[in-house]
C-alpha cells in the first residue's frame, strides 16, 4: 500500500522511515555494534603466573633478608608488605612465607644473595704470582695467599704473573661465568704505564679497534691519566678477556706496556686493598655484580 499523497502524506512516510532506521540503530547497539564501526576491544596483558615460593621447611623471609643485611627483620617486613620484594620472580607480600636460602630473591629489583655458603672476595694480586689455587711447578700462587679458603673458591679470570690488580674470588660460579664471558659486557679497568708522549689520535685508533693475530680487537674507552717525560700513564677499560689483551692492543698502536694494574671489575675497585690481600665483598658490592652480570 501506498501512502496517502500531500503533505500528510509525506509526513507519514518519513516518520516510518526514520521509526525504521532508530529500530535498526537500537537493534545494532543490542548487539554491541553500530554501522559506522565495530567496536574494539582492550587488549588484556596476558597473566602473570603465580608461581608458589613457600617452603614449609624453609626460614621465614624477612629472616632471611636481615640476616643478608637488608635492614632490621621490621624493616624487611615492611618492605614484603610493600610489595617489593620478589622470590623467583614472584612477588611476595605476606609475611608468613618461608624460602630456601638457594632460591632468587631481589629487593626493589636488586639480586640479594641470602645462600651463607657463598664467598665474593676482592684479592690485589702481587707481582710475579700465578692465577692459580696450586701450581705445579712450585711458583707462587694466589693459593698461598688464601690458606684453607682455596680449596672452596675459585677466580674469576686471570692476571699475567707480571699484571697485579684485582682479581675477584668466589664459589658462586653462574656470576663467575658471566662475569668473564665477554657477551655480558662487564668492563674491566686497567692502569697501564707506556712509553710517550701520546699522539692525540691513539684513543680513538684503540676504540675503533686494531689487527691482532687472532682478530681484531677495541677499548671500549681510553683517556691519558699522567703524563711525564718519555713515559705516560694511561687508562683503558674493555669488556674482552682474550690472554695479553691489554698488552697486545698496546703494543700493536705502538706503546708497548711497562707496567699494568686492573684497578676495576665491573662496579668493583681495588680501592686501598694492598697487595697480597684480600677483603670480602659487601652486600651491595654483590648485588651490584649481580646486576652488572645481568642476574
């Protein structure tokens, strides 16, 4: 049917109309959608999972974190309410929970190593001594300079008999080995007496790398510390650990070394340890090679 014509007529018509399109309109939003777009839905980051920490036979927490030198068991307790405490990457807020000393834990994102059995020393390594626990041929080494502590520990790299400096200790062998493997990037520090004067152009020659037989080889930085008469004193800090490195870089832009200390490992320095002596590493001298090591 028709509708009746005039202007009654129209009326009627685009009532009907526009009653059709709001039906249509009211139908579509029923359904979660209009014409003009579909509608987008937020993205849900996927859910952690929760991993369960508790050890029923295990120390309380906080225990654990004052006896490692985090602060007093109250402050540790505060810091578990406020959420910033992890156990294996788990989030730990009630006090109750109980952790072996073996498993991970950081505090606001720091590694804190809670295991009594592991040993981090820091050693100033003399001249003429040998990187080793025990040598065979009856030289001097960093063995005799430990005692009983070298049948548990292990070092981290070596230094030539004729390079003294800093040598880091320890049992713990996974930051041992990412300490020395060179994809981990911890820079090391050395202080290296050459011949002079220096040309303007060696530090960048040394960054941008030089021929070595196995390869080519670059600092990661370089700065003239002293400066004397026929001899300079200059710094050079590079994550490599080939054998001789230092001395063959050197010695290849044409200033052999005359002497050579490693004065740091990583956020580690030798400081005024003297030479044939050790000293154990502080809680946040740990964690700090935990996170330079990436752990």
């Amino acid at each position: 049917m028709t509708p009746p014509k005039g202007r009654g007529g129209r009326r009627a018509g685009d009532r009907q109309q526009r009653r059709r399109g709001s039906g249509e309109q009211q139908r579509d939003r029923r359904v979660g959608t209009t014409r003009r777009s579909q509608p987008t839905r937020p993205k849900q980051e996927p859910a952690r999972p929760v991993v369960d920490v508790h050890d029923p036979e295990g120390v309380r927490l906080q225990k654990l974190l004052a006896a490692a030198g985090v602060g007093s068991r109250r402050v540790c307790e505060d810091l578990i309410a406020q959420g910033r405490v992890e156990v294996d990457g788990q989030v730990v807020t009630e006090l109750g929970v109980r952790i072996r000393s073996t498993q991970v834990v950081h505090v606001d994102g720091e590694r804190v190593q809670l295991d009594e059995s592991r040993v981090y020393l820091a050693f100033n390594k003399p001249l003429n001594v040998v990187t080793s626990m025990s040598d065979d041929l009856g030289r001097v080494d960093i063995g005799d300079y430990l005692g009983q502590r070298k049948d548990r520990l292990f070092h981290v790299g070596r230094l030539d008999a004729d390079t003294e400096g800093l040598l880091l200790l320890t049992n713990d062998g996974d930051l041992a080995h990412r300490l020395q493997h060179p994809r981990y990037g911890v820079l090391k520090t050395y202080l290296a007496e050459v011949p002079g004067p220096i040309p303007r152009d060696l530090g960048r020659r040394l960054r941008e790398g030089v021929e070595l037989e196995d390869g080519p080889a670059a600092v990661d930085s370089f700065k003239v510390v002293d400066s004397r008469p026929g001899k300079a004193l200059v710094e050079v800090v590079l994550h490599e650990g080939r054998t001789h490195i230092v001395r063959r870089m050197l010695e290849a832009a044409g200033h052999p070394v005359i002497s050579l200390v490693r004065t740091e490992v990583g956020p580690i320095r030798l400081a005024d340890t003297k030479p044939g002596k050790w000293r154990a590493l502080s809680g946040a001298e740990v964690a700090a090679l935990y996170k330079a090591a990436g752990l």
